[in-house]
C-alpha cells in the first residue's frame, strides 16, 4: 500500500457503495445541464427563448435580407406596406423595412454592448469594493456610483456621449463609431446597478465558511475574488443582465429619438421613430408600428427571461421547487397537514 | 508502524522536545465605534509534536477567536497583538503578507466546525482540492494531481474514485470533514492542524470516526493538534492537554488527568459538572448560573466571581487573579483559591 496513512478500520462500510451507484451522478446532471432544458419547459420561459433567439437572428442575419439598400432615395416616397415595400417607405423614398433591419441590429448590438460593459465594470468594482468593505476604496468607489445613479438617465447619456464624441475616437486600428460611443455611454449609466448587486452578493458571500477556508489554506486574494466569490455571485448579475438589456434599448431609443443618439445617416428603431415623428399624424402608421412593436417586444422579451432566470437561479427559489411541479408541491404540503393532527394524538396517549 | 522519521513524537515525549507552536501574550480586540473591545487576553498556547492541547470553553469564551488569531486569519476590525507565535522556531508576527499567506495550509492549516459550508458550492471536490496542492504541493506535477488527492482521500477512508467531479452537496457532512481534513493535511511540511469544534457538527458516530481519524493523523505524521470544543467528552478522549477560556481569558492550563481528577478553578469545576450523567434519585441536571459576561463589560475582579459556587469572598469582587502555577508540571489556574491553597469544593460534589 503506497498510503502513508492507512485506512482507519470500520469507516463508513455504507459509503463507498452508495456513492459508487449512478444515482448522484445524475441528480448532478440534472442540475447542471438542466437550465436551459428547465427554461425551455416552462411555457413563459420557452416563449422568452425564442424571442431572445429572433432578435438574436435579426440583428446577426436581418441585414443580409434587406430587399433594398436602406439609404438609398427612392421614387415613391410614402408609399404604404405593400409587396415591394413591406414596410412602406418614409418621406424621401426609402425602403422602412431595410432600415428596420438595419436599425435593429445596430439598436440590438448597442444594446449588448452596453449591458456587456456594464456587466463587466460593474462587477468589477462592487467587487472590489464589497472585498474592502468599509475602507475608503468602498467608499470612493460606491459614492462615485451614487452620483452616476443621481442624474436622470436621458440626460446623462447625451451629456456623456457629447463629452466623448468631441473627437474621432479609435481603440488602436479600430475607429469607435458612434454607435459604440451611445453603447458605452449607456454602459456608464447602467455600471451603478450591477456594482451595487456584486457589492451586495460580496458582503453576503464573505461571511460564508468557505471563504474562510480558502483562505485558512493559503488562497490568494486573487483566487478568492475570481474563482470563489464571482461564480457564487453570478446569478443574480446575470439576471439584472437581462433586466439591464431592456433599458438598454429604451434608453438608446430614446436617446436616439431625441436626435442625441446614433446620428441620422444610420438607422436604430430609435432614429426611425425620430423620423417618423412629423408624419405619424399625416396617416404614415407604418413609420411608427413597426420600430414600436420591435421596442415593445425587445423589453418585454428580456423581463420575462430575467424574470425566469431568477426564478431558476436564486438558490432558496430553487431548493423550494426542487420537486418538479406545483402539484406535488401542494401534495407534500398537504401531507405535512395530515400528519399533525396524528402526531397531537400520539402525544395526547 | 513506520516511524523511521524524527523521534517518535508521542504523547508522553519527553518535555525536552522543544514546542512546535509557542503563543505568548496574545491579544484580540475589535474596533467598534472607535474604542477597542477586547475579545482575547494574555492568551499563551504551547503544543509540542504529537500533541494534542484541548481548548475550552462556553461559546463566546474567544476559543475560536483565538485559533483565527494564531493563523493570521483575523482581518480589521480585529486586530491582533502577540508576544510571539512561533511555529517551529520561526515567528509568524514577521512575516510579509504573502509569506503568511505560504504558511497557512502549508505548516499550520484549520478544519471548521460545519464541513458542508467550508466547501465552495460552486466548485467540484476535485477542483478545490487540486487548487489546494497546486498552492502547497510544488514538488507535484499537473498530471499527478489527481493520484495524490485519492491517495489523500483514502488515507481518510474515503474511496475518491470517480468522485472527484462531484460537488461538495453530494457528500454526507461526515464524508466532508474527512474530505476537508484529507486538504488540511495535504502540505508536506504540515507541524500544526487547528481545528476549530471539527465534529460539533455530525452525529455520535460520524464524531467518532473523525476524532479517530485525526487520532491516526497525530500517530502517523507526529502532527500537533489545537483541538477547540465545548465538548468535556471529547478533550477526555482526545488530549494531552487542556487550556480552559472564559470571557476571553485563559482560567486554567492542565494535563488532561489533572484536569478531570483535580480541577483547580471553580469554572472547570463547574463545567465537568455539568456534564449529563445519570442522575441517581431524581436530582435535577447541574446548570451554571449566569452566562458569559459580554466582551465590553467592565469587570474589576474576578471575570467569573457572579457565577461561582466557591467564592472566598470580596477579594474575587477587587481584585483580578493571576494566573498562578499550581505544581510543578506548568499546570496554571487564575483563581485566589490556588494561593490560599483550599480545595475547590464544587469537585467533591461532582462525583458520581
């Protein structure tokens, strides 16, 4: 035997056996593989999927199907949804739909971008400062965020983007186009939000035992920043994401529309309701419907999958529903019920 | 056996053995609101190869405190101020942050009180323990990680065959203080294992496989043990020596034999007889009056003076005991009893 310490006798006879069978292997599949199966199950999750993926694949694909170049100046200006034009076209000719597909991969990936960044600050520096709670790094810190969260958000998005947007930016050989500057301008205003949930989480997840542990060991700081606390604080980021995506795009539409955003020549959905503006009341509806709905839809898509994810990710949630439905929920519950009113009666012989 | 290292390192070494880990004059506080509240006082510790030194104590008695303060564990508010802690010959107060960092888990490491939240739920057993011998196993290879964490896992009777992906919530509590005991003894160069209540947690059984297993632990490798409980049953069975800690304060140092047979301070006294035996007609369980006085009171003689049943008198309400030597085998009491030379009366009771 090659073991310095031999095996103390009599230890556990049962263990090895039952540990050996497959059954935990695949209740730990089950949780792991599960999330997206368990989203897919849930019929208000399954319909938040696939949205997700039709603006994924909108703005990824939808321009390649363009029918028509979306600047170029058409001979029929205002011409309602027909079958060259499927979603009309605006006041100097072009086509709506092209520019819708344009516009929403440029709305969609301001969008990402923002929430990307966000996420990623965000984290970073809740982080950072939930690990040194109470030192003046916290306090710097988390009071730079207040005042982020102090201004309104449509003021201080153009505010920032004016600031940057002075000059022509580029990150090495890439030139930052103005869409990416709306993005991270948006970021900005989005960091506070995720700071304070990974300040939060940090405070919460320090106090736990392991972290001790890790630490009792000898590890790092680094390690028990990035491998230990940031998976244990992940779910509720990664739900405050998906919250995050939707005002992102609210908040670039809006930007846009009030013409501080993404600049004319390019289109969003925020910049085609701008358009719109002076011929909704000409009988144009096809300007506004169809940029509105993809907002509306976009939103509406992004809570409901924030909403799911945090029913599937927050741990106690999770323990709650650990049986596979309500129905078996109510049978345990009822059963509980049951079984009081015996044991009263065992205490009372 | 095969001790064909060092000398033995049993119990009853011989006391020229000089003492791996030497704590003198240590002291905890934590800043609240801007004044210090001490939590530890004048605590002195030292525990020679294969020794196994009981700390005991009511909770909040600064046991745990004191073990966290000895690993460099304790970060502000606490704040730590020591004599010395010497582990072999070398003074930890010294050392940079990142030397101290190499010393836990590499010569001093602690198992805790609950197994299943010392794990990190997000990760496998294989991964937090591969983590652990890539900080204090360099002489390992990548490659070789996983023989030596099953090796390690049996050496605690534990088969990590095909276990080493599951996560921490598939092992029973048992399994996993052996698993985390199987990581604090992972290092080479391990002199000191605390452990902070290991088996307060799991059952009579389980208890008993683990304080066998750190038994073996102490035989095999000549480890030293601080062992922390509430539990008298366990210090009987398990140490060499016991320091007694109330309210911070160290009250009574003994061999475990002493200890039991003749207690020197009325707390010892007490708490042994507290302990559930069988009553004989009727006579109701002993329970000390009183609890722990809080951290911040402000007390002027003795700290148990309100609690004890053996009171000279007002010299214990004026006047703070020292911690005197009772005999000559370094057996110390902090109790005015030991320099008038009564007996405790409370020990005569306690027998059964």
């Amino acid at each position: 035997m090659s073991t310095s310490i031999p095996t103390p006798p009599a230890v556990e006879p049962r263990d090895p056996g039952a540990a050996t069978t497959p059954a935990p292997a695949s209740v730990h599949r089950a949780d792991e593989v599960g999330l997206l199966r368990r989203l897919a199950s849930n019929k208000l999750s399954l319909i938040s999927l696939i949205g997700v993926v039709f603006f994924l694949l909108l703005a990824l694909v939808g321009p390649f199907f363009s029918p028509h170049d979306p600047a170029a100046l058409g001979d029929d200006p205002m011409a309602a949804p027909s079958s060259t034009y499927w979603m009309g076209t605006d006041s100097v000719g072009r086509d709506v739909f092209s520019r819708f597909l344009h516009g929403s991969r440029v709305s969609i990936l301001v969008g990402f971008v923002a929430v990307v960044f966000a996420l990623v600050v965000g984290t970073a520096l809740g982080m950072l400062a939930g690990m040194r709670s109470g030192k003046w790094r916290d306090s710097v810190i988390m009071r730079l965020m207040d005042v982020i969260l102090a201004f309104p958000l449509l003021v201080l998005v153009p505010v920032i983007t004016g600031i940057i947007g002075q000059r022509d930016l580029s990150l090495g050989p890439i030139p930052i186009g103005p869409e990416v500057l709306v993005a991270v301008a948006i970021g900005i205003v989005l960091v506070p939000v995720f700071a304070r949930i990974a300040r939060a989480s940090v405070l919460a997840e320090m106090r736990e035992d392991y972290v001790m542990a890790v630490r009792s060991f000898g590890g790092r700081s680094r390690d028990i920043l990035l491998r230990n606390l940031l998976p244990n604080i992940a779910a509720p980021l990664v739900v405050q994401a998906a919250f995050g995506l939707a005002m992102a795009i609210t908040v670039e539409a809006a930007v846009s529309f009030l013409g501080l955003g993404v600049q004319p020549p390019g289109a969003s959905w925020g910049t085609l309701l701008a358009d719109a503006r002076q011929y909704v009341t000409l009988g144009a509806w096809w300007l506004v419907v169809f940029p509105s709905i993809a907002i509306a839809l976009f939103v509406l898509v992004f809570n409901l999958l924030g909403d799911q994810l945090r029913d599937e990710l927050d741990p106690r949630a999770k323990t709650a529903m650990k049986k596979r439905s309500g129905g078996s929920r109510r049978a345990r519950r009822g059963a509980v019920a049951a079984a009081t009113p015996e044991r009263v009666e065992g205490e009372q012989r | 056996m095969s001790t064909t290292t060092t000398d033995g390192a049993t119990a009853d070494a011989a006391p020229a053995v000089p003492e791996v880990l030497r704590v003198t004059g240590l002291q905890t506080s934590y800043q609240f609101r801007g004044t210090p509240v001490p939590a530890v006082q004048e605590f002195s510790l030292s525990v020679r190869p294969g020794e196994i030194v009981g700390l005991v104590g009511e909770s909040g008695s600064g046991k745990s405190t004191a073990l966290k303060s000895i690993l460099g564990m304790l970060r502000p508010p606490a704040e730590v101020v020591a004599d010395e802690i010497v582990l072999d010959g070398r003074d930890l107060r010294g050392l940079s942050a990142d030397e101290a960092r190499r010393v836990r888990g590499g010569e001093m490491s602690m198992i805790f009180q609950d197994p299943i939240n010392s794990f990190n739920p997000a990760w496998t057993i294989g991964s937090q323990f591969r983590r652990v011998l890539a900080l204090h196993r360099p002489d390992l290879r990548r490659k070789e990680y996983d023989a030596e964490i099953i090796r390690l896992l049996r050496g605690v009777g534990i088969d990590g065959n095909g276990k080493l992906d599951s996560y921490p919530f598939q092992f029973s509590q048992g399994q996993l203080q052996r698993i985390m005991i199987a990581v604090a003894c992972a290092s080479k160069d391990l002199k000191v294992l605390l452990a902070d209540e290991p088996t307060t947690s799991l059952d009579v059984t389980i208890e008993a496989q683990v304080l066998d297993l750190l038994r073996t632990l102490r035989a095999e490798r000549g480890l030293a043990m601080v062992l922390v409980t509430h539990d008298l049953s366990v210090v009987a069975e398990m140490c060499d020596k016991v320091v007694v800690m109330y309210a911070g304060r160290i009250v009574e140092v003994a061999d475990v034999f002493d200890l039991f047979e003749r207690p020197q301070h009325p707390y010892t006294a007490q708490l042994l007889r507290a302990i559930p035996g069988f009553p004989h007609d009727g006579e109701r369980l002993y329970a000390m009056r009183g609890a722990v006085p809080g951290l911040d009171a402000q007390i002027r003689g003795c700290r148990f003076a309100d609690r004890c049943d053996a009171k000279l008198g007002s010299i214990c309400d004026t006047q703070a005991p020292d911690l005197y030597p009772v005999g000559d085998q370094g057996a110390r009491a902090a109790c005015h009893r030991v320099v008038t030379d009564l007996p405790t009366p409370t020990v005569q009771e306690t027998s059964r």
